[in-house]
C-alpha cells in the first residue's frame, strides 16, 4: 500500500524528477547538435513537470487549471516525448501524428463534460488512462521500430518494453476504476492511482538513460564509421579494406577458393579537377563508388585505395567471372553522367586490372602488384578498358584486353 505518501506529495517529487531530468535531456541536447528529437524528449519531461505542478493545486486553482489544462499539458508532454524518439530514431510519423491530434481533441471535449457538464473524477480518470496507455504504447511501437540509421541497439529495445509495461498499467487502471467506488477527490484516491504518479516517474528515469544510450550508441556507431569508411564516397577506406583481406585470403586459403581483386582508375582525373575544380572531382568520386556499389554483390568490398584509385575485392570469384564483371562496370561507369553544381553534366571513363590468387600460399601484396601491373598495362592500352594478369605471365593479347575505346 503507498497511503503513507499521499497524492500532492507524489505531485511535487514527480514535478521535481520531471523537472531535474528534463533539464538535463536539453543539456544533453545542446552538448550533441547532431541529435534531432532529444530537445523534444527534455521538453516533453518538462511539459510533465507542468502538468503535475498545475495537477499538485487541485483545490486551490480553478478547475481548467487544475483539472482540464494539466492533464491535456501531461498527454501533450507524452505526444512530444514520441516524437523526441522517433526523430532520435530516423522515423517519420504520418498517420500517428492526427491519431495523437483526436486524442488530445477526445481529452479536451471529456474533460469538460466529466468537469463541468457531469462531474465525474471515475470518468475523467478512465479516460486519461485509456489515453495514456494508448499514447505509453506508441511510444513502445516506435522504440521497438527498425530506423533508417540500421542500428538497432538493446536499449531501444528494452525501453520499448518498459513502455509496453508502462501501457499495460494505465489499462489496468482505467479497467480497474471502471468498477470502483464513485471518487469526491481525485487527491485522495487510493494506492492504484498513487501508484499512476510512481510509474511515470519511472518512466522518465527509463527514458532519460535510454536516451543517453541510444545516443552513445550511435556515437559508437559513427565514430566506426569514421575509423573504416571513406569520408567523401562512403566506401571502405585503405585502413579497413586491410583488415577485411586478411580475413578474406586467409578463408580462400584454407577453402582453396579463389579472390579475385579489380584496381581500378578513373582516367584523366587530374585533368578533370583542372578544368573543372575540385568540388566537381569530388561529385565525381561519389558517383563513380556509387556506380561500383550498384554494380556488385552484397558480399564483396569496395573501397577506396587511394586518390582517384579504388579496389573491389570479390571472394569466391574466378578470371573468367571478374572478367565479366569488370566489363559490366566500365560499361556502367561510361554511359554514367554527372550533375556538378553549375548544372554541367560530365562523364568519365575507367581503366581497370584484374587478377586473382590460384596458389595457396600465395601472399596479398603479391596478388595487389599483379592487380596493379594489370592496371598500368590498361592505361598504356589506351584506357577505358580491362586487362587480366594471371598469377605467372600476363594472359595473351585476345584475352588481356577485354574491351577498348577511345581515349578521353
């Protein structure tokens, strides 16, 4: 039983908890730009505090404050706190947005009636339950959402839950009042609805935290990123495409599978960013590692090796595969155009060397040379087409050069 603390009591420590916790949220906030909906969670938490500060002067403020504006300021600081974490998440709400518009229309008009019309504490709470719940497991649902940012991390998760709890609670309150005995005061309603105040002080002690975690976790995330990815393309950097060779040639070892390796180079680039300036070489350089990306499979790794020079690593692939599609991509690289800023389209074209080990113990950095002797044979070949290096002697003539067209 909770009657040791009665109800104004609860009010206070929620607005305070409400109050401490919303504040830092918005610290928080201010400290990491880059985070969109956690100024929307702090203020939600601090929408609460309001609610229960105005809800804590029952009996001393007229009833639209005390009754009617709190409670529609404590659903709306709910509505905001969804909103905070699905922004936070990278989730954009459309049909939830004008189901929370009804709810907060559904509270408004009851709150009245149960007020003024026919008064009502049962019905008023039965109500705001009902919404509470509803709103406490929207929440959950976005919580509980894949985002567009593909992390998915345990304390989404495991807040989701909470909120599902927290959901289920308000349900079997309002369920519970339905068959209670008619209330005078809502300041002195028994153990279930001191209770109400103890599970939304929970709830933004579990939002707070889960917060700052989802947030860390992205941070974690992005800082990975940084550390294996290209910042311009967005493709693997020379660092990371280290680390997943020595995993991919130590399998095709031990399975004695071939990897197969393209280098290849965009031609004239220099050129390029001297006619048309380095922004435009840098438009450039995206397209062409996008063009790569579309072009290959889910399990095979691009990555920039360098300047204008990329590498595309293709397990269990052999000659005569990579050779098909090598071609495929200087196909795709050449019909590619590119919009600069001025509105000019340019296009470009590839040179392309291609290799794969067939020995066992055949070293990486042997199979790199040998991609990048195939490289060198493309463009004394006069660009824009592929050329094969087998592991011993350079492949004939009729099977070295695959395709080639004029210069650019």
């Amino acid at each position: 039983m909770l009657d040791f603390l009665d109800m104004r009591t609860l009010l206070v420590n929620t607005l305070l908890i409400c109050l401490l916790f919303g504040m830092l949220v918005i610290a928080y906030a201010i400290k990491h730009k880059n985070f969109k909906g956690i100024v929307d969670i702090g203020l939600g938490h601090l929408l609460i505090a309001m609610g229960s500060f105005l809800l804590s002067l029952r009996d001393y403020a007229p009833d639209y404050l005390s009754i009617l504006l709190a409670n529609l300021i404590f659903l709306y600081g709910l509505i905001r706190t969804h909103r905070g974490f699905a922004a936070l998440k990278g989730i954009t709400l459309q049909r939830e947005k004008y189901f929370e518009m009804a709810m907060l229309a559904t509270a408004a008009i009851s709150c009245v009636y149960y007020t003024y019309a026919n008064a009502n504490v049962n019905m008023r709470i039965i109500v705001f339950s009902t919404l509470f719940s509803a709103e406490l497991a929207l929440i959950a649902r976005t919580l509980l959402l894949t985002s567009t940012s593909h992390v998915v991390h345990v304390a989404s998760r495991m807040l989701g839950a909470s909120y599902i709890l927290f959901s289920m609670f308000f349900l079997v309150r309002a369920a519970t009042t339905l068959n209670e005995i008619p209330l005078a005061n809502f300041l002195t309603a028994g153990s279930m609805h001191s209770s109400a105040l103890l599970v939304i002080q929970l709830s933004i002690l579990c939002s707070t935290f889960g917060v700052v975690w989802i947030a860390t976790t992205f941070l974690e995330h992005d800082l990975r990123d940084q550390a294996t990815h290209d910042p311009l393309t967005q493709v693997y950097n020379r660092r990371a495409l280290n680390d997943i060779v020595s995993n991919e040639h130590s399998r095709s070892m031990r399975s004695e599978h071939p990897l197969s390796v393209i280098m290849v180079d965009i031609d004239q680039f220099k050129k390029l960013n001297d006619q048309h300036g380095h922004l435009a070489g840098d438009i450039v350089l995206k397209d062409f590692a996008n063009v790569l990306c579309r072009n290959t499979r889910g399990h095979d790794t691009v990555a920039r090796f360098g300047g204008e020079e990329f590498i595309v690593l293709l397990p269990d692939t052999d000659l005569e595969q990579v050779k098909l599609v090598a071609e495929k991509l200087r196909t795709e690289i050449a019909n590619h155009e590119s919009y600069l800023v001025d509105d000019q389209i340019i296009s470009v074209t590839a040179s392309f060397g291609i290799t794969s080990s067939q020995a066992e113990d055949e070293p990486w950095q042997s199979i790199l040379e040998r991609a990048d002797q195939a490289l060198y044979a493309a463009k004394r070949e006069g660009r824009n087409c592929v050329v094969t290096k087998r592991p011993s002697v350079i492949s004939h003539p009729q099977d070295a050069k695959v395709s080639t067209q004029a210069n650019v």
